[in-house]
C-alpha cells in the first residue's frame, strides 16, 4: 500500500484525460442527466452531530454527463456534506466498467449538514451503498444521453451571505446550463456558502434544496444541481433580530424552532433560486467544446509542531487510555495530541507538506512511514486511490476551465483563482469535491488560529497545524494547472 501511495504522490498526477485531436463544437455535443433519491433509511449520527430522527426532505443525488463526442465530463452533485467512503469505490469502479478516469468525474457536494456524516465507522456501510447508487445513475445519465445540446455559463450575485476571517465575501453566483432543442435539461450552479437548515434533528437537504426544487418547478424538464463553491468561511446572512426570533422559538419549544428554521431555509432557498433565474434570463455565453481534464495532489505546506513539554501539558486534559477516537467522541478535539507524543515517541520525522500524510475513512492522518499505524487501519485506507491532500481536478470545457478543489474552500481562495483569469475567459470554481471536508484556510484564518485553521488537527489529527503561506500555495498550484490545461 505505501509504495502505491508513494508513487501517487511522487507523480503528483493521478490521471489525465483528453479529448480527440480536432475541435468539437457546441453543434456536436451531447448531454444526459439523472436524478435519485439517497436518504437514510433507518436513523444516522448527522454532520450536525445529531441522530437523525425522521426526514423532512429526501436527499438526492443528481447526474449531468458532457459528451464531446469522443470523451465524457461527468458531474455527480448530492445533498450531503461529503461524499468520504464512496469515493474511492466510486472512482475505482467508474474508470473498470465506464472507461471514465477520476479526472473526468467531478463528484460535488451541497455542503449539507442534516444527513448522515460518512465519517463515522457506523455510517461506513450507507456509504458504501451510496457508492453503488450514484454508479447507477451515472448509468442512467450516459444512456440518456441526447443532442445536440448548447452549453452555457453565466455568473450573477446573492447577497444573502457573509463571511468570517476578516475577509471580503465573494457574493459571485455562477450558472452551467445546458440547452437541447430549445429548452434547459441541465442547470449547474453554485454559490459559497454554508447552508441554512430546516431542522435540528431531521433529513433534509437545506436552502439549496429548496432552490433546487423551485428552478425545477420553474423551468419544466431541467435537472437543478446545486454545488457549494468556495464557502468555507461563508455563511448565510440572517436578519438583524434574529437572536431574538430564535430565543422566542426556543421559548415556545423545539415545534416552534424548527418552523422558524424551515421558514428561513425557504427564504433562502427563494433567494437563491431568483438569482438562479435571472442569470438563465439574462445573456449567457456559448462555452461548448472539445473536454479535457487533468487531476493533481497539491501539497500544501504545514506549520513546525510544539514541543514535546507543551504536548505532555496538554495530555493532562484526558484520560491517558482514550486512544483515537472518531467523530462524534468527546475526546475527537485532542486525537491531534495523542497523534503528536506519538510522533515524539517513535521518532516519526513531522510532516512539512499534507502529501506526507493519508487520510483514514474516519479522518486521521496518517504519516506515510508509520507503518505500524498504516497497518492497523489498513481496512479504512484504500490502495489504489488512497486520500491524500489536497486533490484539485481542473477541467476545460471549450473555452472555460472548471476548477474543482478537495475539502472546504475558504472564500479569498476561490476569489483569488478566478480574478486571475476572468478577465480573459469565463472561468467555474467549486471546492467541496470528493472526499473529506478538510478547511483550506486563508493566511489571515491561519494567524487568527480561527476554526478553520485548527480543524486539521482538532477532527483529523494531524500533529502539526497549517503554514501561513497555505493560501497562496493553493492558489498558486490551481492557476498552475489551469494554465496548462489552457496550453
């Protein structure tokens, strides 16, 4: 397993894809989607750290395939915060029966905290089965497939988001949609932020479910898919007295929270789905064209570890038998501490870069030459696609590149890739692919020690904390990439 990790990160490139020599047009592609229903059918541990108690509204995953005639684009977008577990099954099963390499499967997620959170070994097994589900649909989408089709991008605003880390909000909205016979069948968007739930404690699929259900209701035949795009420290804005609506809600009891929750979620959701409409009304820009894809670990760099004396001092806050614990164990926030003495203890040499670690289906990273904890969690590491941070696909579509970047994007990173080229050329962004939602954070969130600086080591153990300069060594390794698949 090691010597196949290492090969990975030592080529830095997992896999290219091209399209067939001569250029296609807008004329000749063609397009095919798939929507399904994924909800839980008996109560799961939620991202929210919640059992699950009932569904308000189904989750589903949904499926857009590009066929340029000689090579597939394949976006599979679900209502869940992360896809984990399935994604390596996925992939791996797509690239043997479909002939479809991971460059080109483009697995985006809504960012949603009320469904079940893949990273709890209990939940293992729904991931697994979402694995075989979001398979069938890919199916289901190629054999749909119909043209010719017209593929278009168009951006617009929302401003019903804020951000945190002393940072500027990206308020930008933006639209892939695909037109065949005159009528949209596929509307791609995405929008960085957080989403607004409508419950505490039930299944459902946020405000971007809603906007996703009212452009459906609005535009008959289209498939709605909803991405977040880089909303790591992004956040939906609430009204000025909504600490008190929520204190006279939590007065009146849970029926009366959740209403209040659900109210606001829909409000949101309709905001979102008005902007939506107005960038389809407005004037879009042709982007149809040959497909090309490439995928890469980019290694972002990491932060010295405190002392062996600090490390003992902060062992005194638990008991010495925890272990390594997952998600959602009280004793989760200091794992990175355990894994920290345990570097000290064994000589492990720390870790300068992320692509010296992997990552376990229950999110502990794990120092490539730490065999003997490589080997006790082997059943939860997979060899041939093993995760590694952090994976950026970049895609180009006629003239536009699709960038679409592992773990939570922080804002100022989306922000900074797409000002490098738009004024040269359209250009799509997403974070939040594939598996594990690890924060990406800004130099700024870094020097705060904000929440999305500490998560690499407080819910995935690392022993050693973020660099300063992650943010522009993100940036710079995507503009990079897309630069090269412009060549």
């Amino acid at each position: 397993m090691t010597s196949a990790m290492n090969r990975l990160v030592t080529l830095g490139v997992l896999v290219g894809a091209l399209g067939l020599a001569g250029a296609a047009s807008a004329q000749t592609m063609t397009a095919g989607t798939a929507k399904g229903v994924i909800t839980n059918d008996a109560s799961r541990l939620m991202v929210n750290g919640r059992m699950s108690q009932g569904t308000k509204a189904d989750l589903h995953a949904r499926v857009l395939v590009l066929n340029d005639g000689g090579s597939r684009l394949v976006f599979v977008t679900y209502d869940l915060n992360c896809l984990d577990v399935a994604t390596p099954i996925l992939r791996q099963r797509v690239r043997a029966e479909l002939g479809i390499d991971p460059a080109r499967l483009i697995l985006l997620a809504t960012h949603n905290h009320n469904a079940p959170i893949q990273i709890n070994p209990d939940n293992f097994a729904y991931g697994r089965r979402l694995a075989e589900r979001l398979f069938e649909l890919i199916q289901e989408a190629i054999a749909a497939e119909r043209g010719p089709v017209q593929v278009e991008f168009g951006s617009g605003h929302g401003y019903f988001i804020t951000a945190r880390g002393n940072a500027p909000v990206d308020y930008e909205i933006q639209l892939l949609e695909v037109t065949h016979e005159g009528a949209p069948m596929a509307m791609l968007f995405s929008h960085g932020t957080h989403p607004a739930q409508a419950s505490r404690s039930m299944i459902d699929a946020g405000h971007p479910g809603y906007a996703m259900e009212e452009i459906e209701a609005a535009f008959p035949g289209v498939l709605a898919m909803y991405a977040d795009a880089s909303g790591g420290n992004q956040f939906p804005r609430q009204p000025a007295d909504w600490e008190t609506r929520i204190a006279e809600a939590r007065e009146a009891g849970a029926e009366a929270y959740d209403a209040l929750l659900e109210a606001r979620a829909r409000e949101l959701g309709h905001e979102l789905a008005a902007a939506v409409t107005r960038i389809a009304n407005g004037s879009l820009e042709d982007v149809g064209g040959p497909i090309t894809s490439s995928i890469e670990v980019v290694g972002l760099p990491l932060a010295p570890p405190v002392s062996r004396e600090e490390a003992l001092k902060l062992a005194e806050e638990f008991p010495p038998d925890v272990g390594f614990v997952p998600y959602p164990n009280r004793y989760r926030g200091t794992n990175w501490v355990r894994m920290l003495l345990r570097y000290y203890e064994q000589g492990i040499p720390f870790p300068t870069t992320t692509t010296e670690m992997v990552c376990t289906d229950d999110t502990y990273l794990i120092h490539q030459s730490d065999e003997e904890l490589l080997d006790s969690y082997d059943d939860r590491i997979h060899d041939r696609l093993p995760c590694i941070y952090n994976e950026v696909i970049v895609a180009r579509l006629g003239p536009m590149p699709i960038v679409a970047m592992q773990g939570e994007i922080c804002a100022p990173i989306g922000a900074r890739i797409k000002d490098a080229f738009r004024a040269d050329m359209p250009i799509m962004v997403f974070g939040y692919m594939g598996e594990h939602n690890l924060y990406i954070p800004t130099r700024e969130l870094v020097r705060l020690n904000a929440y999305q600086a500490q998560v690499i080591q407080i819910q995935y153990a690392s022993p050693v904390g973020w660099a300063p300069d992650v943010e522009d060594e993100m940036v710079n390794a995507v503009i990079r990439m897309v630069e090269q698949v412009l060549d």
